[in-house]
C-alpha cells in the first residue's frame, strides 16, 4: 500500500482554505510565506520545506500523523475519530 503523496498533501490543503473561505493571498498572510509559494503548494510542485509545510497545515487546523505502514492490523477505540467527509473529497478530485 502506498503512503501518502505530496499531490494529497496539496489537495488537502486547498481543500480546507476553500473549506474556510480564504484566498491564497489571506493563507500566505497567516502562514508568512508568499502567495507564489501557495500557489505553487497547491498544484504540487516540488521545492516546500517540509517544516513550511508543516506551519501551513498548523495555520488551517490540520496535522499530519504517521502510522506503522508494515502493521497487518488497525486497533481503534471509541475515542478514535475520522474525517469521512475530508476523505471522500480527497479521493473525489
């Protein structure tokens, strides 16, 4: 199973600006980078640090956390949540 590509990451975070009806302008402000650098973020190009990355996603709520690629199983509690919604539209573009 593939892990997670930099185009997901992209998509995810235009995803939620749109979601939180901010312009690529207003993201760059908050996150203090250009609007050149979301720009080029968000279409998947090459050349984001990965700490840039980092504070972006921090800037609009979203972390990104890792899990054993290798496990043959998944243990989840009733506390374990997931984000249907945020899922199926990364898989419907």
């Amino acid at each position: 199973m593939a892990g997670l590509t930099s185009r997901e990451i992209s998509s995810a975070i235009r995803a939620r600006r749109l979601e939180r009806a901010l312009s690529q302008a207003q993201l760059a402000e908050l996150a203090n980078v250009s609007r050149h650098f979301i720009i080029r973020l968000e279409h998947g190009q090459d050349g984001a640090s990965l700490d840039v990355v980092l504070r972006i996603l921090a800037t609009l709520g979203l972390e990104l956390t890792f899990a054993d690629a290798h496990a043959t199983s998944v243990h989840r509690d009733a506390t374990d949540e997931a984000d249907l919604d945020a899922l199926l539209r990364a898989h419907a573009k």
